[in-house]
C-alpha cells in the first residue's frame, strides 16, 4: 500500500492541511473547520489524500499482504532502509525493520480470537485503512505501534523508493552510537531512561525527540537488540502478539521484551552483527551535523492566542477562552487560585458556552457551568497563563450560578489538558 508520492513543499503542505483535519490526537477525529479553504480540500483529494476515505480490509488480505512481501524484500533491506531513515528528513523509520521481520517469520494462520484481536499477529477480523492519517503519520512521527501489520503495509509500500539511498555514513555512525549507549546505561535503567538517552544525543527534531527516541528503542527490541529473557525479539525467533502482550506489571505500557529490559540485559550483539552486520568493536564513523532539507510543516494550533486583555496570571473572576481547533472554543471560569512553588494553580470549571470565534472581552452574557453527564467537573490547572491557546477574555464576574453540587474530586494537571478534556463536556465536538 505505497503512499502517495509527493514533492518535498508538497509533503509540508499536505501535513500541514492534515494536522488541521485532524485536530485530535491520537489521530482519531476527522473535522473540516469553517476556516478551512474549498480549494485546499480539491487539492488534497487530487492526490488521494482526503481524511474520510478508509478501505476496509480483511484479516486475510493484510497478511497475505504483508506475507507475500519476503518473496520481494530481504531482512537486509529493511535494516537498510531503518539505518538510512536516522539520517533523512523524515522521523527514523522501524517500521521497515519491523515490517520485513513480520513477512520473513508470521506464519500464516486462520483468525484466532484473543478478545477482538489474533492472538498470532494482532489484527482484527476487518480493519479500516486511511491513507490520508497514515501519510501524516509516516512524514510527522515515522512510526507506530512495533509489529503493527498495517503500519508494516505502509513501510512494505515505501521501501522501493527508500532503498535508493544508501545508509550514509552519519546515518551509520548514529545507530552505532545510539547501541552503545543504550549498552553502557546503569544496571537498573528502564525504559524512560534508555529513551531519555537516546533523546539526549539531539539526533531528532526538537519538537519530536521524545516520540523519535521512544520509537526507535521500540523497534531495536522488537527485532531482537534489546532482550530480556526469556522475552525475545525477532532476530532469534517469531514471537506471537499473545507473547508480546505480556507486561511485568499492569501499570507497564510497553510491550514484551522492552518492558521486562533492564539496563543490566545490554544490547544483544549477536542480534546487531545478524541485522546490521556491526560488531561490538566496530569503529563509530564520525558524525557530522544535518542539514534539512524539507520545510517544517507549520503548527497552526501552535500559534498564541490573544484578546485585548493583557496575559497575566490568574486571578479568581476571570474567564479564559480555550482553543480546541480553528473553529471551535470554549471558556473556564476560575474559581480559586493558589501559589505553590512559584506557580499559579486556578480551579476551573467550563462554563456553558461553545462558540466558533473567540467572544468579545468583557461582554459575555450571564452564563452557568458545563458538566459531564454525571454532574459537574473542576480542574485544578497551572499554566493557564503560560498556555499558547488559552487567553483571558473576561475579568471581575461573579461565580456562575448553579443548583448543582460540587465534584466530591479535582484533578490537578497542565492547562493544555483542558484542550482535550473539553470533548467529555461538549458532545457537540463529535458533530
């Protein structure tokens, strides 16, 4: 299932139209907002990229799909083209690793129920495939969930292109380096602090390190590079997704084996020399610094937001408006501030009020409280002073009026997650 081939402003532009579209994370929310031109959406669909469009597939067709992949591609050139990734203008791509592990070692089988996924591969009977999220996903973040069988169709679809670039000796240099140092962490060290190393190198995008550093620390266990046995990767043998879905503990996220890997299990160098034909001992090429060559995509969510109220720190009577996407907002009344630790930290509580434009400062009408349906919800917030898409709008009001008892429980956290939280409130947001 190759993506669709685009110029590199064309890349930009479609990640930027699409970023818009999809105003949600994790990716699972189409919107055309008002704001959104009728020109912009005719471009996208002339290159097959219009959100909306997913095919259905079959637990069958995917895996034949990726399967019938061995007979074109080796293991090698999906190690080729993953090294060749850490040294592009895209995020670092495992899924190429991942992708010809999964069509060289799956078996194929019939569906074997495990809840709603296969046991063997992890698919379910019938998934939905958008190219639209998955060439925004391939060009912001580069990979996905290890193992992932349609994530391993979009890197099998690429990899003739991608074969055509030769791992550079930068590209070479840093996956050398990103082994050792994940070799020489302290016995104890987990999977945050083998992901913070990695992320510490500066190898990635600022805005993306984390997510980049994380990906690739999932895929070089998923291969096999970091064990922990008896949980193994691919390079010593198929593991099942029943097998990679154990976890040490119910709070541990990761899959098997990086979630039992320790520091102390080291890097497999059997596993390197097998897939990358390096050596403990071979010599680190020098590094030399990249240059891009791509144009960011822009963030439009990004930029402040401002009324005609001068940003300060909050105070209790305010109103502060709240973007969730271009053309939808909504405002917190703050009902108490406190100090600690040199930070503001506002109780808040949505206020009865959704609107497609910010509202004039100071001329909001009288307005109640909006809930979730069980009753009223609060949030103790910090930052909402600090937050790019939160602005004052209105100073001074009295508390809302409302018969309705307050939450027996406040959460406390960033005001960013007002952003998120919003959609248990205002059902309207899933119109």
């Amino acid at each position: 299932m190759p993506l669709p081939s685009l110029a590199a402003d064309e890349i930009a532009r479609a990640c930027e139209l699409l970023t818009r579209l999809y105003y949600r994370a994790p990716l699972h929310k189409v919107h055309v907002p008002a704001t959104f031109l009728p020109e912009d959406v005719d471009w996208l669909q002339a290159r097959c990229l219009l959100p909306g469009s997913a095919v259905r597939l079959t637990h069958a067709s995917l895996l034949t799909a990726v399967l019938s992949a061995k007979q074109q591609w080796s293991i090698e050139a999906g190690a080729q083209a993953f090294t060749a990734s850490l040294d592009s203008d895209d995020p670092p791509h495992g899924a190429f690793l991942e992708a010809v592990l999964l069509a060289h070692l799956t078996p194929m089988h019939e569906f074997e129920s495990r809840s709603k996924l296969c046991r063997v591969c992890g698919l379910e009977q019938v998934t939905d495939v958008d190219a639209a999220k998955d060439f925004l996903r391939w060009h912001t973040w580069g990979t996905g969930i290890p193992g992932s069988v349609p994530w391993a169709c979009v890197a099998l679809g690429e990899l003739t292109s991608w074969l055509q670039r030769i791992p550079s000796e930068t590209a070479r240099g840093r996956l050398l380096t990103i082994l050792h140092t994940l070799d020489t962490l302290p016995g104890t060290a987990r999977v945050g602090a083998a992901v913070a190393a990695v992320s510490a190198l500066g190898y990635f995008d600022e805005g993306k390190r984390h997510e980049c550093s994380r990906g690739v620390v999932e895929t070089l266990a998923f291969s096999g590079i970091l064990e922990a046995p008896p949980h193994v990767g691919f390079a010593t043998r198929f593991v099942s997704y029943a097998e990679r879905d154990a976890r040490p503990t119910v709070r541990t996220e990761c899959d098997a084996p990086l979630g039992f890997w320790k520091g102390a299990h080291g890097v497999n160098w059997a596993a390197v020399k097998k897939l990358f034909g390096f050596d403990k001992d071979t010599q680190i090429p020098r590094l030399q610094a990249r240059t891009r060559c791509r144009p960011r995509p822009h963030k439009p969510r990004s930029t402040p937001l401002k009324t005609s109220l001068k940003r300060r720190a909050p105070l209790v009577g305010d109103a502060w408006v709240v973007r969730l996407r271009e053309d939808g907002f909504v405002l917190v009344y703050v009902w108490k501030v406190e100090r600690k630790s040199q930070r503001s930290q506002a109780l808040v509580e949505y206020l009865d009020w959704f609107g497609a434009s910010v509202p004039a400062p100071n001329e909001l009408p009288p307005l109640g409280v909006r809930g979730r349906k069980e009753g009223r919800w609060q949030m103790v917030a910090h930052r909402l002073d600090e937050t790019s898409g939160i602005a004052l709008v209105a100073q001074g009001l009295p508390g809302p009026a409302t018969k309705l008892a307050a939450p027996d429980r406040t959460p406390v956290g960033s005001a960013t997650e007002l952003v998120y939280l919003a959609r248990w409130c205002f059902p309207e947001l899933d119109d």
